[in-house]
C-alpha cells in the first residue's frame, strides 16, 4: 500500500458488528455509510399559479421543477423546503402543511413534498434556475417535466384543492428551541 | 504527507461549487457529504398494550424504546419499520398511517413513527435488544425510557386512539414496482 496514492472509500465490505457490506477506504479504514437522503420541496401557489424553476443543473437540466432539494443538517424539513424555494426561485412562502411522502428505494432518497402559500407574487430564478414561472394548470409545461415525482406531487395538489392538509404529529411545541440550531 | 498514515475525512472545507464547509479527506480529497439520516419506526399495539424495547446498545443501552432505526438504502420507509420491528423485537406487523414526523436537527434526524398492530402476540429480544415485553398504558416504565420522543410519540398515539390517521399522498400505485428494489 506504501507509495501508492491514497483512493477513499472505494470497497465494499462488512465492517465489524455490522451485518451489511458498506463502502470503506482501504487506505485508513473509513466507512462511508450510505444512508437515503431526505429531500424537501414545495409545491408553491399564487392565486391559481404554480411556481415552477427550469432547472440550471444536472440531472434533467432545462426541465421543469418545483423548488426542491436536499435537506441539510441543522434545519427541520420545514425550514429546509423554505429555503429551497428561496435559493431556487427567490420567493416567499408560508407552509401549509406537508401535501406527500415519496419513498424512491432504487436512488435512497425519501421526499417531503409541502402545499405552500406565496406571500407576494415575487420570484426571479435563483443560481440553480435557468428561469422560474407562475403557470396556469393547463400551460403548466407537462411535456417538460424533470422528474416523474413533478406531475404526482401537482396531481396531489389538485386532489387535495381546498381540503384542509392532515396535520401530522410533530416535534411538541415546548421542545423545539431545544432540538434546533445551537 | 508521504509516509504519513492516511487519515480519512477530517478537514472542514468548502468544496468547489459548494458554498457550505464538508468534511474532507486531506489525503485523497474525498467528500463526506453529512446529510440528515432517517430514522424509521413504529408503536406497536396488541390490545391495549404497547411494544417496548430494552435496548442493548449505546446510546441509552438498558433504557425503553419502541422499535425504531435508520432506513437503509433500498428500502420505503414503511418497509423500514417493519424490518426494525423485526430485527429489534421479532415480532410481525401492520401498519395503520403515519403517526407522527419529528425533525430533530440538533443531532441531524427525521424521524418517521409509524402506527402499527402486531398480527400475534408473539415477541422476543433481538441483538439489540435486552428485553422486549407488552405494557398497558400504566406499566409503561416511563421513569426509563431512552429518548424524549418515546414519550411524545406514545402521547401521540393516545391522542389518534380510535381515531383514523391520515392517509398521506405517497407514489401513485402503478410506479412503485419501477422504484422498489431492483
């Protein structure tokens, strides 16, 4: 191993006291544990307007999206999809709720999509948006999606349309200073 | 740095393109991306009690629990809780509708608690697990459990006692073959 240039976790193999292959560095024995990432979004409305970005990025660049992302360490997954709307799109919301729960195994992400107000009609793209738009459902651009999850998480929306959100159980009110940013 | 042993990532530094600091191997230039993990789980009920776990392992190692841990890759969420039920206490569920969802960004988790009904009341310890046993409501050792959220997610289920949770949005039925395992 000596002289040779260092690879990182390039090798799958069974760690002590684990029970699955994990990829490790057969330099200095670092295990990259590969755990599915959580990924937060928003579907964004104006009136009778959906906010969706032109992706700037790889993979589907120059498809359309409603603003989303990976959540990061020290946010809820609230503050992650309002973050995302406004790196992305440059607008404000208000949530209203969390619309779906996709859990896609074959990539190991899992998405929280929320139903999310705008508080003013103002967007412009973010550094990840090659442009953003209020579209109407029907010029929604449906031939020009991103990704399959894009029309589910819309069709979600219109299904729920005007009914409240379940209001699922969260952190209690009386812990949340303490569980958030130090 | 030759003839030095390597040392895997340990180096905060912000990566080109990234605009926030990474863990980084000063060796071979590896990224370990941190990303919140998901943890997945579920409060068990036979009757009118309860499925706890007496855990075998740091942290909290002799204190209760409902099963629960981290989703691995190539899993659902729901998948997930019912193989931590399983691993943790051998006993085989049901699952009834997402109880509860608590970011907890101080220590970079999402946790998902499911409601679930055991088919039988069979149960018992497994690896990391001490005990495992069924407790009516006043049994439960509420003086030693594990983790804050045991509780919450337990008062959570009393107060959806009898009544239906709500059906969250998840992939349409006819995709979910193409994003399972492969």
């Amino acid at each position: 191993m000596l002289g040779k240039k260092p690879t990182g976790p390039s090798v799958h193999q069974v760690p002590e006291g684990d029970d699955k292959p994990r990829l490790t560095c057969p330099d200095c024995g670092y295990v990259a544990y590969e755990n599915p990432r959580v990924v937060v979004g928003a579907i964004c409305s104006w009136e009778d307007r959906f906010l969706l970005c032109k992706r700037a990025i790889e993979p589907r660049r120059g498809f359309w999206t409603p603003p989303a992302g990976f959540l990061e360490m020290n946010e809820t997954t609230e503050e992650g999809a309002i973050r995302e709307v406004w790196e992305e799109a440059r607008a404000e919301v208000e949530l209203d709720g969390l619309l779906a729960l996709y859990s896609i195994p074959v990539i190991g992400q899992v998405h929280l999509v929320y139903r999310a107000r705008m508080t003013a009609p103002r967007f412009e793209p973010g550094p990840e948006s090659l442009e953003v738009g209020l579209f109407s459902w029907n010029d929604i651009p449906w031939n020009d999606l991103a990704f399959p999850n894009v029309r589910w998480s819309l069709e979600h929306w219109q299904a729920m349309k005007d009914k409240p959100l379940c209001q699922i159980q969260g952190v209690p009110e009386d812990w949340r200073h303490r569980l958030g940013k130090e």
